[in-house]
C-alpha cells in the first residue's frame, strides 16, 4: 500500500538529514525544519488561509500554512503545491540572490503531506493553473519552514484519493485508485481530500438546517439517554452493555424518551445522537451506529400537522443546502459525479395504497398489505421522479401489520395506519407515524405483537397520567447525506462508520 | 407515594361514568371526554397556547389545550387552574343558561394532570390572580372537554413538585416536597413543573449557543463514535459491549476522534454526544453518561489563541443565556434560589501555580505538583470570586504529572504542562491543554505513563503523517447548567439521568 514514490522520498530524507552538516549556507535561515511548536513563544504572524489568496494581493509577501500536496524538483527550481482543506496554491522556488541551491534541494525533499510554513511574494500567474483551486496567482517563495514532517512513506496518496472513480478527461485514462478499506485504515489522509473536507461540512450544513428550521417552528433540543435498562422492541439487533454487576443495552433509538418527553409537556422536541442497531447487514446503506436526526410533536388533530412540518423542514434543508453549500456540492460533484436533486414544494405525499398501484401499472405485483422491498421502494423512487419530478416524497399510510406496536392504526380502514415513509432517490430515509398516546390501546397493541409487556412498563405508564396526541420520525443522517449528493455508500458520509466487520479506527 | 386526593378522585370517576346514563342534560354537547384523538379527520381550530392569553384579547371567545392543575368546585361553580407548559391561567365555570350542573359536577371531578381542551371569553381578572402566570384575565368557561384522561391516582403532585426546597412564605409555612428518587421514577410527572420546563429549555440555549458561537469562528460540527475498539485510556472506568463475536467499548470522550478531525484538515471541529464513564461514584456531580460538548482546535503557535477562544466562548453563553433566557432562569430561580451569575470580560486566566499560592495565603497547603482536590477547588473559587468577581475562570499551566499521556509540556518547565481547567462557581466544568502532535514525543509520554501501546496505535499513527499542532477541551453539559444556575446536583440538569444505581426510565 506505499505510495510509488517512497525510496525517492526516503533518499530524500536522508539528504535532508546530512544537508545540516553542509558548509555555510547564505540562505541558512531561510528554510529548515521548525522545532515542535510546543508555545515556547507568542507570534505574531499571520497566516494566511489559502483559499483566500488571490489577485487582489499581487505583489504582498504573505505567510500561508498548508500541506505539501506535490512537488517537482528540477536543478535550479522547485515548483510545488500547498493545500489546505479543499483550497491549493502553486508555489514556485528558484535559486537566485536569496534562495540558494540546497535551499531548493531542502525543499524538493521535504515529504508529501508535511505540513509547512510558507512566505512569497503573491504574483499573477502566467497562464491559469489548473490543476489549483487558486488558478490566477501563484506564490514566489521566500521561506519554507518544515511545521510537521509527514512520513515519507504513505499509506495512499491524497492525490490519488481524491481521483474520480471514472475517468472523465478526454483521453479516458484514470489514475491509480485507492480502495475503500484502504482508505477507511486510513482515514485521517482520506479524509484530506476536498471531497471529503466538503461531505463532511455539508453534513454539518444539515444538522444545522435541520435545528434552525425546529428551533424556528418552537421545537425544544433534548438529550435521551443511550444506556437502557431493557432492550425495548423486542430484543433483537440490541447491543448488550456490561453495566456495573448487571447489564445494559444501547438505544436503537430515542424513540421511547422523545415520546416521554412529549407526555412531559414539552411540545415538540428534537434530538442529534448516536443510534445502535446490532444488526449483521453488510450492506450500502447499514450501519452498528449511526447518527439520528429525531423529532416528535404534539398536535391538535390531526397527525398531517405533523407530517407537513416534516416535509417542509426537508424543504427548508434542500433550499438551505442549495443557497449555502453550493461551493461543497460542486466539490464533491467533481469527484463523484450524480443527477441534480430535483425537489417540489409542498413535497409530495402520496398514499401508500397509491404506491403500490403506480409499481402495479409498472408491472411489480405485490399485496396490499406487504412491506415494500428494498428494490420496490428502488423502482417506485423512478416511477415517482419520472411522473412528479421529485427526488423527494412522502409515503403515507402504510399497512399497520409492517409497522411497530406503538403506531396508530388508521381509524378509518384497520388494515391501514397513521404512518409515513419518506424518500430520496427511491431510499428510506424516515421512518414515522402517529403514536398510540392511549395506555389502554398501547396495552392491546402490545400484546398483539407479543412484546413482554414487564419490558416496557415505564414507558406504558409515560401516557398514564394524560399525554396529548403526537407523531414524529427518526431521520438517519448519514443516509440522507449519501442519497442527497448520490454517493452510493454509507461508509462515505460517516467520518468514522461502524459496520459488523469495522470498529476502528 | 400516591397523591392525598386520591379517594376524592376515584369517587369522581364513578360519578363521571354515572353521568352518560343521566336523563338528558341541555349542555351535554358542552363538555364530556372525547374519543381519542385518533386522526379520524381535520379541525381548522385554533388551540391558543396559554402564555399568549392577556388583557389584549378580553371578550374574545378562544379555545385552549392544556393540563387540569388544580380545580375547587364548590356547589355551582367550579374553579380549575389550566396549565400548558410554564404557563398557567384561571377558569371559571358557573352553572347559567347554557353550563348545567352535572357539567360542572363533570368538570369539578376531572382527574388532575388530564388534558383538556376548554372554549371560554377572555375576562378581566377583577384582582390579579397571584397564583397564576396569566395574572389579569381569566376564561369564562363554555365548554371542557377530556382529550387525554389522567388516572386518578397520581405518583406526585406537580403542585408539589414545583415547591421551593425551602419555604420562602412569610409564615415560613411549606407544604409537601417530592423527594429526588420519586420524581426521577415518574420523571414524567417530574419533567411538568415550571422549573424543569425552563431548565430544558436554558440547556438546549446552552447549547445553541455553544454551536452559533463556534460556528461564526469558523469551526465544523462533526459526528464521532461511540463504539470503539480499545479503551483507550489505560482501560479503567470503561464499560464494555458484546460486538458480535468480540467485544468493544464505549468512548470516554470523543478526544481521540477530535484531534485525528485535526489531522485529518478539518482545522476547528466540535461535537456534542453522550460520553460514558464507568465509574462508581455516587455523588451530586457524577453521571455514568453526560452530554459532552467537546472541541478541537489548531493554532498557529500558541495554545493560548485556543484558551482565548473558548474564554470567549464562555462569554458568549453567559451573555446569550442572560438576554435570551431571562424569563426561564427566573422560573427556575423561584424554584431553586441561587446567587447571581457574576462574569468578567474576557475571562480571568490564572496560573496554577498562583491558584496554589492563594490556597496557601488563605491557610490551605498542598504540594505544587499536587492536583486540586475537589474541596480545594471549591475554596479557591470562593477566594477567587471575591477577588476577581466572577463565577468562572481559567486555571492555566497545570503540573504535568496530573494529567494524560497526551498533555503537551511546558517547554519553560518541565514540573508543568500546557494544560488548564475551567471552573463554574468553584467547580470544574471543562478540562483542555494543547495536546502532543508529534508522533515520537507522544510514543515517550505513552511509556513514561506505562499505557499499552497496541491498544493506541491508530491514535498515534494519526500523527504519523503531518498534523498541526492543536488544543482543546471538553465540556460537561450538566455540570456547566447545574453550576451556572446553582441547582446542586447534576440529576436536574439530565432529563433521565444515569448513574451506578439507575438506568431507568
């Protein structure tokens, strides 16, 4: 897995090594490796970020701290490129009255991914330089210092990391790639790309839309806990905990303490956190713990109020996400190229009964009352983005026999229920209903799924002592975040994923 | 533990049901208990919230949904307190043309903590009513109706539980309290009272402000795991998952996570999520699992423009909480009486070495290179409160051998380390330092400190490959709302709080 230039790289070192025995060096203080930046000093120096380096400082000497991304040596001269975050800059480095020739040697030996502290002169370039995102200026060095020397030998090269998996240049050929657990053994380098500095901004871009959106219709943030006395939906695909002399589970969801919350008086309330799901599924889309997006809200009546401040809180996060992040988006675009994400607004719900007649007319038999498989909701995904031209939409009124114990059935047709799906790209990303808020029906609804009701019993007593109507749903994050931009797997949007076969790094 | 009217409450159950077989009533379509709200169609009413009732809308005729508090009803009238959220008004209903008695014999006997929804005109309050937050109007009842019944027997009162500790009246005259553990076992109950109401609401202000502040320092909210494979600080106090066919273990802190964020480019990063220490102390300020608000942060070449930013970041909360959620503390603060909050801008930074030396001129000896106890902590903040005026500060430049493997040292004195607590009215809320980002240093403090290198290898390796360097800390989000308000046990600021003995609801 080392990067094909490394013996190049560790002659490199050595030569870095003995050039501090070298003669007197006029440009001796012009270049070096810093000692550890251990706040020995205060400094005044600023410096720069590279993003924001362009033609309006034509002429200033400037400081910019970035990564070593690559570097070519030739005699007298050394161009290289500093990156930091998604922003690069070509640097230029010639022999001339100050920067002597073992200072350009220094410099075309320093490793890949080390990070730098770099003073030139800003000019204009030439000719744009495309292979940066500064395309219209470059930098004419003064001084390099050395901040933190990468190891020469890289597990994968960023720039081979952030190559797009289909060659898109008009000759066709690719680059050498780097496989994805390669890159996951690896992921403080992976996550270098501008890809992955721009995923992972834009997922914070939907954490942050989702609570301004709350905040502004009165929700109230929460925190539930993770640790559970009683595995609560029935004990399968819960991770056990050893809790002190006894044990513990891990939450597959908030669920239970959202709903208590609600019998609380707190309204409506939202939380962000961890969510465990012990489930052996090796797949695109499944993760042991994930991030979930969970909201809950008391209505007056009737639980579309709810559903149509769903759909219009992912109204708000497409707009928010198109207006501000747009930058990010066309980023990662570049390296993993997908279909524009169309929307309407209001988003579309549809019945339930309705989606199985559409996949019926294109030819997919299946029961009324049967769950939609994961390729049905795939195909009714296409039906329905060809005929409403939403990547969006809501499900609503699924069969009460798929659905959990604690949803409403539909008072108007038993075999049905206050339930709601919604998609992207033909893939769940919510899963909601109206909750029965009625100890006596909870109890009824219990039995019929033959849950241990001693299991459950703190949360049946929650709606004892009145609680008033509600619904609400769970939204996985990473999932949203890898259907929006199209990026095909999970593991992709999760900075750390936990799968069946990974817990590190 | 069940509430002295219960009997009196029972009885009215009866009566209640007696009531359908009672020969025809003129206002039975005015009051009664509705179906469940099962959302069998739409209602375009408008439920007013409570708090937005007052002089403004007098003789208007308006429907609220809210909790029966507390209710006389004596021969024709009934007076019953409706409570939604902090918010509480006064009705009267009165047998007249249109109320008959058995609807206020209804009425009077409805089980308290029910949900109802009531239609009256708004009236001037003829004296202002005290014990209501609605202090100039009152309804004048048409109809009541049950939208959610509680039982009759309640494990605690909400009159009760929202009682100050201690009597504040002028006779000096309290009435019965709910101790800690009731209310933790019917948190539900609990969560209601007006305190609590506004103590949720002042932590999800905590930590709004938290993000809003960081995000306008340009830094990027990420998401890490709680599952990891190792424990990874020496092993103590972790608890442990059955992972498939293997094991794992719950993060301590999201710490590791954060600085390989730091490795990794991300520049500033900050998360909030449960953290989980499996520790058996049972005292006021101890959770087995919190709500972490943790940070990260690379400098250019001092730790302290991190010890700066989060000083402000301080600031920024103390300042936001006190404009924005004056009403809420003074709720809570009728609860739970507390000094004021007193701050200095920017924030006091002191040295440890000057902590210890004020310890000594007030009487207390200690070491120099021993850490604080909790006792002395407390002692310096009073000294330091007196001297400065201000309930937090910066406790800079702590020995080295009191804190982890990862503390960068001082470069000016080996005896101390870049490292610092932050403290909340004499008690600790966040604990930080400039952390070791050099692979080789790092390597000789994890032998210096005897940690098993094999279970750290991905954290070190981290730094292998270039890394800025960088500081930060971790905040303890109860502790920070406990200590700020003065409410002396971090089990009010958890809404369903875990420690050794309690891991439920």
């Amino acid at each position: 897995m080392a990067s094909g230039d490394s013996k190049a790289a560790d002659k490199g070192l050595q030569e870095n090594q003995q050039n501090t025995t070298n003669e007197e060096d006029f440009a001796k203080d012009s270049y070096g490796n810093l000692p550890l930046i251990q706040s020995k000093e205060k400094n005044d120096r600023q410096l720069l970020p590279v993003r924001d380096v362009n033609e309006a400082l034509a002429k200033q000497t400037i400081w910019v701290r970035g990564r070593l991304h690559t570097s070519r040596g030739k005699g007298k001269q050394c161009f290289f490129v500093i990156r930091h975050q998604s922003a690069t800059i070509q640097a230029v480095l010639c022999v001339n009255e100050n920067v002597s020739k073992p200072m350009v040697k220094f410099v075309a030996n320093i490793s890949k991914e080390s990070i730098i502290d770099v003073e030139g002169e800003v000019s204009l370039a030439p000719t744009p330089i495309e292979s940066c995102t500064q395309k219209n200026v470059e930098l004419q060095v003064k001084k390099v210092f050395v901040v933190s020397a990468a190891e020469p030998r890289l597990p994968l090269l960023v720039e081979d990391a952030m190559r797009p998996d289909e060659p898109t240049t008009a000759d066709g050929q690719a680059g050498p790639h780097v496989n994805q657990d390669t890159r996951l053994d690896n992921r403080v380098i992976d996550l270098r790309t501008p890809a992955n500095q721009a995923i992972y901004r834009v997922e914070a871009g939907v954490c942050k839309l989702f609570r301004d959106t709350l905040d502004a219709k009165g929700f109230v943030e929460i925190h539930t806990p993770k640790i559970i006395s009683a595995a609560s939906e029935g004990g399968a695909n819960v991770f056990q905990v050893t809790y002190f002399k006894s044990n513990a589970y891990l939450a597959q969801s908030p669920q239970f303490y959202k709903q208590m919350a609600i019998a609380a008086d707190f309204g409506k309330v939202y939380t962000i956190g961890a969510v465990f799901r012990a489930e052996d599924s090796n797949t695109h889309r499944h993760l042991t713990e994930f991030v979930g997006l969970d909201l809950e809200m008391a209505f007056s009546y009737h639980y579309h109020e709810v559903v149509d401040t769903i759909g219009d809180l992912f109204t708000q996060i497409f707009k928010g996400l198109a207006e501000r992040f747009a930058t990010e988006i066309a980023i990662i675009n570049k390296q993993y190229p997908c279909e524009p994400f169309e929307f309407v607004e209001p988003a579309l719900r549809l019945e339930y009964k309705d989606g199985v007649a559409l996949l019926a007319d294109a030819g997919v038999q299946m029961g009324s009352e049967d769950d939609l498989t994961t390729e049905n909701e795939r195909i009714l995904g296409g039906i329905v983005k060809k005929k409403y031209h939403t990547d969006f939409y809501i499900l609503d009124k699924y069969p009460l026999a798929v659905r959990p114990f604690y949803t409403m059935p539909d008072p108007n047709n038993p075999k049905y229920s206050n339930s709601y799906d919604m998609f992207i790209r033909g893939e769940e990303i919510l899963s909601g209903a109206q909750r029965v808020h009625d100890p006596q029906l909870l109890l009824e609804r219990v039995k019929h799924h033959k849950i241990n009701i001693d299991q459950i019993k703190a949360y049946i007593d929650a709606f004892r002592y009145g609680c008033p109507p509600h619904a609400g749903g769970g939204i996985g994050l990473e999932r949203v975040l890898m259907l929006y931009l199209g990026l095909g797997n999970v593991r992709k949007t999760s900075m750390f994923p936990r799968d069946p076969k990974r817990v590190t790094p």
